[in-house]
C-alpha cells in the first residue's frame, strides 16, 4: 500500500485501513508516524501504538519541530496515565516541558502541563487546588487557538465544579464541552476521553438523563468509527447500564458478558463490566454469582460500593454493609463521585435502626438535588430517601407526599424496579394509614413490575419470604447452619441454643437433606455462598 493511500484512510477515519497501510508503507516523517500512532492506538494496538508515536516524537525533534514534539509526549504521557504507568507519564510530560526549552512559559504546553496538575488534584479530591488551575486553563486554549486543550479544559472545569459541590455549573458546563468535543479538529483520542469521562461523571451523580443522552452520543459515535476499539468497552458498560435502568435485564447483562469474555485493549472498563455484572445478579437474588462477579470487579480495580453493601444487607450483615459503605464514604476522592452511596447508605442505616445516620444520608441527597434541579433521578432519589426516612419516624402522610414525588420522578426517567419499589413504601404508608385498600393495589403494581424484571428478593420482601425460608429451612434450622459455618461442633452448638446433642443431630440431617449436602463442609460452603454464614 503507498503512503497516500494511508493518508486518504487516516483523513477519511477509516482507522483500521489507515494502520494497515501505514503499516505497509513505514513511513519516516514525524507527521506520517504521528498518524500511524494515533490509528493504531484506535485500533486497539497499543503497543504499537506507543513504538510508532515514540518514534514520531524523535522524528519530530529531527525535523527542528519541538511543537510536534511536545504533542507527542504529551499523548503518551497520558495514555500512560491512563494505564497507571505513572512513572513513564511523569517521564514524557516532562519531555514534553523541556524540548520547549526557555520558550515553554509562553507555549500551550504551559497549559498542558496545568491540565496534568489539575488531573491530580482532582484525583486527590483536592478540589479547590483543581478549580483554580482549570479556570485558568480556558484563557490559555484560547491565547493559543487550541482545540483539543479547549475541551480538556471544559472536561477538567466541569469535574473541578463538581467536585467543588456546584452540581448545576459542572453538569452544564460538562454539557457545553460534549457540544464543543463534536467539533471538526478536535482529536479522536481527544473525543473518546471527554465523551467517556462525562458520561461517567453524570453517573456519578446520579443525573440518569444526561448519562442516557450522552451514552447514546457516545454510542453513536463509535459507531459512525467501524474499527474503533479503545472506547468501545466504556460504551458497553455504559449502554448496559442504561438497559439495566430501563428493565432490560437480560441484555444487559449479554453485554457485559460479552464484554468480559472479549476485552481486548478494553482492559480499563472490565471493572465496571463486572460490577454491572454483579449488579444484575444481586437483583434478580443470585447472591453466589454476585458474590463472584463483584470479586471480579475489586480484582480489576473497581470499588464493589454501593452494589456489595446492599446484598450484605439483603443477606442479614447489617453491620457489615454500613461499616463498608462508612469506608467507601470516607475514601478520598471527588465528592460527586460519593452521591451514589447515599440512598444505599439510607437504605442500611433504616435497616439498622440508625435514624441519625439516615438522616445525614437523607439531607445530603436533598443538597445534592437542590444544587441540579434538573437531575429529575436524583431529586426522585431524594424525594425517595425523604419518604422512607419520614415513614421510619412514624410520619407516613409525611412520607406519602414525598414518596408520591419520587414514583412520578422514577416513572419519568423510565426506571421499572425504583418506581416498583417507591410503590412498596407508599403501600406501608398507606396501611398506617389505615388505607388498606390503595396498600393493596400499590402492592399488586409493584409485584407486576418485580415479575416482570425477575427481581426475586422484592417479590420476597412482598410475600414475606426469608431466605431460609425460600430453601424450606426453619429458623431454628437456620441458626443450627450459621453455627455449623462458624466451625461449631455438635456439641458447642447444643450449649449455645440449649439444646441436646442429639436434637442438633436431627436438625443437621434435616438440613443437609433440605439443602442437598452430604457433610458439614459441603453445607458451610452453602451457607457462605446463600448469606447464611
């Protein structure tokens, strides 16, 4: 192939063409390597991705080009970022400051070198620190008429607001950048970084609208990019999500699975893959394959919070769920990044009689909401966690009114299984009301939508079903199992339940025939895997 035809390949974004045919033609020149790197990184080569750009970086400084120079640094620099090579970014974005030599404080490079500052800052939770250097970094985009600086300098703004408590400033200003990334010059790898790091930080904060909207930009496109592969995963994961929101379990959990058994270079978002993964399963109260999969997601460098903390509490761990959720609280990092703990954190601390931990949960719900009230999700969640706190303290025509808000917020974003179990909390408010009738029918809309979904553990909670009870153990039986799983014998358990030996022994041959074990290995196995240990 001749190195034209790679060009008009690389110009027309046929990406998969444009590295096989720079491939080809081996080209020399800093400008033909640059764009070789650059397609085979969109390729999903990316270790001859970062070969071909080092060379570009040499053969930039061979040609007297030191603005072509420090562009190439800067890019490796960040993919090694990206990929928590440290060092090596630290390494190049210093290449990146000193082959501009005395001319740097007067170069872009300079604002650049601001925007590396402001990444760690923000990914210190230094949130002040991050906002004063993003500020700064538009003015010096626009000093230099750079594009791709331009929308890092939105992206870096927009999350320094957010982490700075400004949700309504951030989220709008985050809007404004996805506008400007769609723009003719900004680069590829530019467009797939912005477009990622949005959606995930609407996510974050709980605006399921914007996500959604972005998600299907974002899907769009990569699709409009046949052979573009780095942020395909984000995409999956993100796509996923979204049919998990709208009640499409089933594929969603196809495509993270497909995702998992085929990374390729998307090895940054198998995390998220397995955790959304573990997510489905915890619903649909598969508790030992979310077990498995939330494992997975930590391995891989994903957090299991809020998603863990929930199946403990649904497994009876309280007061390991709230001591999980407390740490995950507490790690450092940007603040918006921890609205998504707060419902579950209200959910557990209701669950553990903690009403003053619940009520800190609630009220940072509600500043959340009032500082983006256009997040219809996230002022349901509010509404939401409001309601159940009301009904907690006795207060359910309290709780009714904010509870009513929440269904009508969940049912505009589209969310079966909330708006579901809004409903559940309405019929208890209801029933203390002494209108049993209105109880009864919220309680049938809400059994529909969990048949639907085949969310188990709902319809459970409905029927009033334990999980000891669902494998036909009493609870007597269900004690005799935990002991069992502690390594009690025989005999201590008899002393701990004063019992006789011997009705112990009848009660462990009742058990392992219930749940088809042979020994008591076997049946602590069992235990641990159905949340009984």
């Amino acid at each position: 192939m001749s190195l034209e035809a790679a060009r008009q390949a690389y110009d027309a974004r046929a990406w998969p063409d444009a590295r096989r045919a720079y491939a080809a033609a081996d080209p020399a020149g800093a400008r033909d390597l640059e764009q070789w790197g650059l397609a085979a990184f969109l390729t999903g080569e990316l270790a001859e991705a970062a070969a071909v750009r080092e060379r570009a970086h040499r053969a930039h400084l061979a040609e007297g080009d030191l603005h072509g120079a420090s562009r190439v640094a800067f890019w490796l620099g960040l993919t090694a970022n990206f990929r928590g090579d440290q060092g090596q970014a630290r390494g190049w974005w210093g290449l990146m400051r000193s082959v501009q030599g005395d001319r740097f404080e007067a170069s872009v490079w300079r604002g650049y070198e601001q925007l590396t500052a402001t990444m760690a800052h923000l990914h210190s939770g230094h949130a002040a620190e991050a906002l004063e250097l993003a500020t700064g970094l538009a003015g010096i985009a626009e000093e230099h008429d750079d594009t791709d600086l331009r929308v890092f300098s939105g992206l870096a703004h927009g999350q320094a607001l957010l982490a700075s408590g400004e949700l309504a400033r951030g989220l709008a200003e985050l809007d404004a950048t996805m506008v400007r990334a769609t723009a003719t010059g900004v680069t590829p790898q530019a467009v797939g970084i912005v477009y990622c790091a949005i959606v995930a930080n609407c996510k974050a904060c709980l605006d399921v609208e914007r996500s959604v909207e972005w998600t299907r930009v974002l899907d769009e496109w990569c699709a409009a990019q046949p052979g573009l592969v780095p942020f395909q995963g984000a995409c999956i994961v993100h796509r996923s999500e979204v049919h998990q929101l709208r009640g499409d379990w089933a594929r969603a959990i196809a495509e993270v699975d497909g995702l998992i058994a085929h990374p390729g270079p998307n090895q940054n978002t198998i995390g998220e893959a397995h955790y959304v993964r573990a997510e489905l399963h915890r619903l649909r109260g598969e508790y030992d394959a979310a077990e498995s999969a939330y494992r997975a997601a930590l391995a891989h460098g994903k957090d299991p919070q809020p998603g863990l903390a929930l199946m403990r509490l649904a497994q009876g761990r309280t007061d390991s769920a709230l001591l999980s959720l407390r740490r995950a609280l507490e790690e450092p990092g940007a603040p918006q990044l921890r609205t998504r703990l707060w419902p579950a954190l209200l959910e557990v601390a209701l669950a553990a009689g903690d009403l003053t931990c619940a009520s800190e949960a609630s009220a940072r719900l509600d500043e959340a909401a009032a500082s983006a009230p256009d997040a219809a999700f996230l002022r349901a969640a509010a509404s939401a966690a409001r309601g159940r706190l009301a009904l907690h303290r006795g207060a359910p025509q309290e709780a009714l009114g904010a509870l009513r808000a929440a269904l009508e917020g969940f049912r505009a974003t589209g969310s079966p299984w909330d708006a579901a179990r809004c409903r559940v909390a309405i019929a208890d408010a209801c029933d203390a009301l002494g209108d049993h009738e209105t109880a009864r029918l919220e309680r049938d809309a809400a059994r529909a939508t969990f048949t639907s979904l085949g969310a188990q553990p709902e319809l459970d909670r409905l029927d009033k079903v334990t999980r000891t009870e669902r494998h036909g153990l009493t609870g007597r039986e269900a004690e005799v199992l935990r002991l069992v799983a502690s390594g009690a014998t025989n005999r201590g358990i008899a002393d701990q339940l004063v019992l006789s030996e011997k009705t112990v022994a009848r009660h462990l041959a009742n058990i392992f025939a219930k749940i088809d074990v042979t020994n008591r290995a076997a049946a602590t196995a069992w235990a641990h895997q159905h949340g009984l240990a």
